[in-house]
C-alpha cells in the first residue's frame, strides 16, 4: 500500500426530530498501526461500529484493512447518533481498501445496522431518512428489508437488501435492481369505537361532538362523575374519517421514528390520553434528545385530557401556543426542533369539587369560592383556545336502560360521512387541508362568506359580554362548521345563535 490514502465517499442519514439531515461518510484507508476512528461529533452508538464492522466483514468473506482506518461523518459540526451508518461505513472502507470496486462516478446511499453476523437491521427513523435520500436523487439507495414499510410509506426507490452480502452484490454480480416502493390499499380496520347512539340523554353533548369532528373545533366536556364524558372522547374518535395516503405515511413517520420496525401502518387516526400526573417532556417532547410528546403523537388525531381540573395550570398554559399554532417547538443549545401538532383536542372534567353543580335539585355542596378556586386552574387565556364548551349532567334511569339496547339503531357511520362531506367542501373553499377552526384570521370574512349582516349580528353578541374578541373569531368558524354540516353555501343568523351557545360557559 502506498503512502497515499485511499478515499471513498458513501452517503447515509440521521434524524433530528422530524428533520433528516444527510451525511456524507469520508472513509480513508493509511499504511500503519491498524487501528480505527470515527470523527465528526458522533456519539457512542456510532463509535462503537468498530466490533461490529469486523465482525459482519467477515462473515462475508471480506477482512477488516490494515492500517489506519478513518471515516469522517459531515457535517462535523452537527451531533449525530445512531447505529444506521453500519453498512454505508462497512461498504465504503470496503471500496476504499480495494476489496471491491468503487463506482467513483457514482453517488451511493446507504443506511441499516449490521449485526456480528453480517445481517442488516433497520433503525427508527428509516420513513424521514428514505424521504430525504429520494428528494437528493441518488443514483444507489440500500436499506434494510425491515424498512420496507417506511418505503412504502414515502413512495421511495431502491433496493432492500437482508445482509451484507447482498449490498455487496450489487456492485458486482447482480447490479442495481431498485423498485419503486407505494403506499398502496392499507386495510382499514373494523371501528372498534363506541357508537354515538350509546350518549343517551346528552343531546348538547351529541351536537358538540359532530360540529367538533366537523370543523377539527377543540372541546371542553365539564359535567358530573359517570355522565359519559370520557365515552364521550371515544365516540368522537369513531366519527372522525380515515387518513387519506399523506397523512397516513406522516403518522407513520412520526410513530416508526420512535419505535422503529414494531410501529404498524394503520389509516385510523391516532388517539391518545394524557393524564394529570404527565410530565412538560412527555408532553410537548425531549428537547435534548429531540423526540416528540404526546402532542405530536396525536398530529392528524385527537389528543384527551381527561379529569382536566386534576392538572397543573403551569402544564395546561404549556399547550396554549402548540393549540394555537398546530405545532411544537423544542429548543437546546440554540437549536431549534419543530414538530406538526394538528391535534383535535379534547378536555374533561368535573365542574367543581363535589362535581354536582350541573345537577338539578341544587344538589351541589361547594360554595361560590371553592368552586372559583376549583376552577382557576383553567386559565383565561387556555380556554380562549376552546372553540366547544358543553356541560353534562347524569344520566337518567330511563336513558340507562336504553344505553344497552341491541345497537340496531347506530348512528356514527352515517356522522362520519357528512363529516367526510364537510371536510371535503373546507378544502375545496380553502384550496388546502385546511379546517375552518384553523383559517388565518385575515381571512375569515372573504373565505368563509360571510355577509355584513352576519359580522355585525356577531359583533352585537360580542358587545353583550358573551365572548372576547378571540372568542368572536372563534364564534364565526364555528357558525360556518355549523352551516357546512347542514349543507348550506352562506352561514345564518341561527347558526350564529348556535355556536354563541356552544361559546358561552359558566367558569
């Protein structure tokens, strides 16, 4: 071997957050001490290849260099992690110690984790990785088999491979042989969800649950112990449409980057239920390790706050910002994380201590001052990002009986198409996946139609107390949900009325 180093250049990828970054693998091969390095900020999982290199080079009948082996990871300055750069390290110091002819003219990709005996394992994180290397246009794209469903999910091209004998291969007996990779029919799995028919007397409740999943509206459910309130979150989970392919594979992303192969393709909208001993870093996510929370595990679904009043005001006020702007930001060490949160979220709780203030019969035990500490937890600010107010009260004997009839009369599957049909006539007016709750105020007069007549009906409603300037926004969106579910081209005076009425609360 001369003096001269010989360089191969390999790439792959790293996830920070919902973001790929691609690197560019600089693996050099010296006359000397045989010894080995990795350079370029990386951390334990990364340096520690070094085993696991000579070991599956082995195993597939090829040797680890003597000399000095260098691989420098770019960009140097960026923190990476993660044992995805096995294979492309373990091809490219193959190409660059000679053993196997390096196509120079061409730009190779590559990611999975190799095991001693030479099988390539997929890492979390393949549906960003995969979509970021098919955006840079590589002539090569290698990854695991295990990986075929984030394939799927980003319409990649490439070709999956079981070891390292078989990347090898496609640089000498078999060649290239990619395919291209679709999302395909995913199987839409039986609703297991309770049907609407079940909330017997709860009619308010039934109404704010439709013009909820309608228009994507927040809710806040307040009502006595046992009147439904967390079956009230099931049955809107069950009369919300599928995803449609995008969001499926976004969902997917989100949830194969933490879990890797285990994370399953489903079109169901996720649901998730926080509880009042949850922590900021479950909830709005790991800003060191950059991994998301349980706001961005709910994007495209619904997020549940049950016994709403149990939690900390400072935890409530922490979801203010990603409730209004549909996404989460994490920050360390001047870095800046974003994850999408276009959640439907969904709070529930007593109205007071005793939780009998709703209750006929002045049946309530809490006095005025009780019940306003009770409830200044809920911030005014907070509940400005309530579109949905509703109270419930128990259930009556003669409505109890009937929650258990035969089931014959179900109503959700026809809800959850007049919902598919209301979502489908907000994206043709806004020209985007874009909800009325969640249209740039500038925009609301022009894009919504509405009238004169309409605005200043509002504003008379506004002027009377009843809610705030964010509230008179809120007011509208809800009145052009009401009006999109009934069918109707221009918002009225009564569908105004309506949603002033879901508006109003007795906090």
């Amino acid at each position: 071997m001369s003096g001269k180093p010989s360089i191969a250049r390999i790439y792959s990828g790293f996830t920070r957050g919902t973001e790929c970054v691609i690197s560019e693998l600089e693996i050099s091969v010296t006359p000397g001490i045989p010894t080995f390095s990795v350079i370029g900020l990386c951390d334990s999982s990364i340096r520690e290849s070094h085993g696991r290199l000579i070991s599956a080079l082995g195993s597939a009948g090829f040797k680890m260099p003597k000399g000095h082996v260098t691989v420098n990871i770019s960009p140097a300055y960026m923190k990476k992690s993660g044992s995805g750069f096995d294979l492309a390290m373990a091809l490219g110091i193959l190409f660059a110690s000679g053993q196997m002819k390096y196509p120079s003219e061409k730009r190779i990709y590559a990611e999975g984790e190799l095991s001693l005996g030479g099988s390539v394992k997929g890492t979390p994180g393949a549906a960003l990785r995969l979509n970021r290397a098919g955006m840079a246009g590589f002539e090569f794209v290698l990854f695991p088999e295990d990986e075929r469903d984030s394939a799927r999910c980003t319409g990649s091209d490439g070709q999956c491979v079981e070891s390292l004998s078989d990347a090898c291969t496609v640089f000498g007996f078999t060649g290239y042989r990619p395919e291209h990779f679709e999302m395909g029919d995913v199987e839409v799995p039986a609703s297991q969800r309770i049907d609407i028919s079940m909330l017997k007397g709860q009619e308010k409740t039934k109404r704010a649950l439709i013009l909820s999943a309608a228009g994507f509206h927040n809710m806040l459910l307040l009502g006595s112990p046992g009147s439904g309130k967390t079956m009230a979150a099931g049955i809107l989970a069950g009369i919300l449409p599928p995803m449609d392919p995008e969001e499926t594979g976004e969902v997917y992303a989100m949830y194969e980057a933490l879990e890797g192969a285990s994370a399953k393709i489903s079109t169901e909208r996720p649901v998730r239920m926080i509880s009042p001993d949850i922590t900021p870093g479950k909830l709005l996510g790991n800003a060191v390790s950059m991994t998301p929370g349980e706001m961005a595990l709910s994007d495209h679904g619904v997020l549940f706050a049950d016994e709403i009043m149990q939690f900390p005001s400072q935890v409530l006020d922490l979801m203010r910002k990603p409730l209004e702007e549909r996404e989460v930001r994490l920050f360390h060490n001047g870095s800046v994380c974003s994850y999408p949160a276009r959640i439907l979220f969904v709070g529930a709780g007593n109205p007071c201590r005793c939780g009998l203030f709703y209750e006929p019969g002045s049946r309530c035990r809490c006095s005025p001052g009780s019940r306003r500490r009770y409830m200044s937890k809920l911030s005014g600010p907070f509940l400005e990002r309530i579109d949905i107010f509703s109270e419930m009260r128990s259930i009556g004997k003669n409505d109890m009986a009937l929650m258990y009839a035969d089931g014959s009369d179900a109503q959700s599957p026809e809800i959850k198409e007049k919902v598919a049909t209301c979502w489908a006539m907000q994206r043709e007016r806004y020209g985007a996946k874009t909800f009325n709750s969640c249209v740039p105020s500038s925009d609301i007069a022009e894009t919504m139609r509405l009238t004169k007549d309409i605005l200043e009906y509002c504003s008379e409603l506004a002027s009377k107390g009843l809610f705030s300037a964010r509230g008179y926004q809120k007011t509208l969106r809800l009145a052009r949900t009401i009006a999109d579910y009934e069918g109707r081209p221009d918002v009225t005076r009564a569908d105004v009325s309506e949603a002033a009425m879901f508006r109003a609360h007795e906090l």
